[in-house]
C-alpha cells in the first residue's frame, strides 16, 4: 500500500519516540484542511517566519526563574530538544525567566537560522528582576547575545506594557532597539500587552513589528472580554503588525478540560488575525496534545 508522505512523516516520528508537529510548509501539495502546528508561517510584515506553533519558557516566571527552568538544566534541555523534534521551530524567552543560558546549550549541532528566538527586556523600575540597575537595552542586548550564544536575537520585545503612555515612556529604550535593528542585531521588535489601553497603543505605534497579546475565547488572563480585544488585534494585524497569542490554555487554567482547550486553540487559530500561538510546555505531552487540538481544526474556507 502506497503511504502518503505526510502519513509517513509522522509514523516514522513515532517510531522514533516523538509525534511530529506537521509538515513544513512547502513539503506538501495540495494545501491541507485542517490546520497544521508545524507549518511555518509569516509574522505578519515583520520578515519572520516560524512555526504555528511555539514554545514559551515563561510559566510562572519572575526574577530569572520559571517552571521551565526549575526543570534543571537536563530536564530544560530535553523539552527543547523534544519541541524541536516534533517542530517547534521558535522558542519565547525572557531576561525575567532567566532562560538564556539553559536554551544556549539546547539545540547543539542544529544551524541557528533553523529556528527563530524571541527575547523581552524588563526595563520597569520595580519586579521582575532581583536587581535594581536598569540599563538601556543596547547593553542588554548585548548580554542576551552573549548568555545564548547567538550573533542575532529575531525578535526583541519590551516586556509587559500596561500603560497607555508606554510609547512616551520607553521612547529611548525604542529609539535604541531600532538602531541595532539596523545594525542587524535583532530583527524585529515590539512588546509585549498586559492592559488594553497598552494594546491598543501597540495597534497603532508604528514602531512596533510585533505584540504578544493574551487572547482566548474565555477572557481568562486577558487584557479584556474578547469583544473589545479581538477589535484592537484585527487593527494591529491591518497596519501589518506580527500578533503572537498567549494564554491560549489560559495560563494552564484550561488544563483539566479538553473542551476548553479545543475551544481555546480553534478560536485563536480561526481569528485570522493571530498568525502563531506560544505555549509554556512543561512536559513532551502537552506539546503532542496541543499538536492533535490543532490537527482538528478545520481551515476557513
């Protein structure tokens, strides 16, 4: 019996210990009908392009720690390796997680422009961090480059804007990331919303290429309802801007109920204005369930 390719692909995953995403875009003929967690798409006008699906390493993080990283640096490293292997093709990271060094070592051997690394700068003067100093994100840029051993971060965010003024309060530390965009040291920057006045700033500042938004059918975690969210997105994604969903499994809130989590995943792929969704995996089987959540979500006619 002839085996399709993309049939093939995934028994010899499993085969091999692992379920693989999806197929890389381009790999198959036909455009599938249901949505692939694998396949790599566009961030919007940014240039980027990364798979459906990514991985965050910020579960409960603050003050360079999170669940992720309490996996030690063995347990951090295998779930890396493991996303990857399965397709996962970008990684969130944060100075606040402290996630730098333990993905440095992660992915040994495989060409830093196969995947995409996505950073934020904590440059609030209180929390996040156990020091006081803030320096400006020049420096700080430099020290990610360094702790990850990479000559480019893809995508710089400044981290949880709540303020409607952050453009005005943070114009320096912009002015900054935008020059050593230039000089080809980050790709893209933007930021990341935790209020709707903060988001609805992102959706019209055109010096952000891309927002990590917290988005969801339930409004669990979120800057807002939906109803007034799902507006200032479509806004953002019209005036070109990349939109990266968080939340997705509501800050794990979703966790016990596999109708939420269907939900959760079909409405944030079936927006048409969120281009990839990050989740904070802890464990190889959150991936492969996530992965089957959106194998079954049929793409919009």
């Amino acid at each position: 019996m002839k085996i399709e390719r993309r049939e093939f692909l995934r028994t010899a995953a499993a085969g091999a210990g692992g379920v693989l995403l999806g197929v890389r875009a381009g790999e198959a003929g036909a455009t599938p009908k249901h949505f692939d967690p694998g396949e790599v798409v566009p961030l919007n006008k940014t240039g980027i392009k990364l798979s459906r699906v990514g991985l965050g390493t910020g579960m409960k993080g603050g003050m360079r720690s999170s669940n992720q990283t309490k996996l030690g640096k063995a347990g951090f490293e295998a779930l890396m390796k493991d996303a990857y292997d399965r397709g996962v093709r970008w990684f969130d990271l944060a100075d606040m997680y402290g996630s730098h060094k333990l993905f440095a070592t992660s992915l040994r051997g495989i060409p830093r422009d196969k995947y995409v690394l996505v950073s934020k700068i904590w440059h609030h003067p209180r929390g996040g961090l156990p020091e006081r100093e803030r320096p400006d994100a020049d420096a700080v840029v430099q020290r990610f480059l360094k702790e990850l051993k990479t000559d480019y971060v893809d995508l710089v965010l400044l981290h949880c804007m709540w303020a409607a003024e952050w453009p005005t309060q943070f114009r320096k530390q912009m002015d900054i990331l935008a020059k050593l965009k230039d000089k080809k040291l980050i790709r893209a920057h933007g930021v990341s919303c935790h209020s709707l006045s903060a988001l609805t700033a992102a959706a019209k500042e055109p010096w952000v290429d891309s927002i990590h938004t917290r988005i969801n059918p339930y409004g669990t975690k979120m800057d807002g309802p939906p109803s007034k969210v799902v507006p200032v997105l479509k806004l953002a994604h019209k005036n070109g801007k990349g939109v990266v969903g968080m939340k997705i499994i509501g800050e794990g809130a979703f966790r016990r109920s596999d109708e939420a989590r269907d939900n959760s995943v079909r409405y944030a792929l079936t927006l048409g204005c969120v281009d990839t969704m990050v989740v904070g995996f802890e464990k190889t089987a959150e991936i492969d369930d996530l992965a089957a959540r959106v194998r079954k979500v049929p793409r919009p006619a």
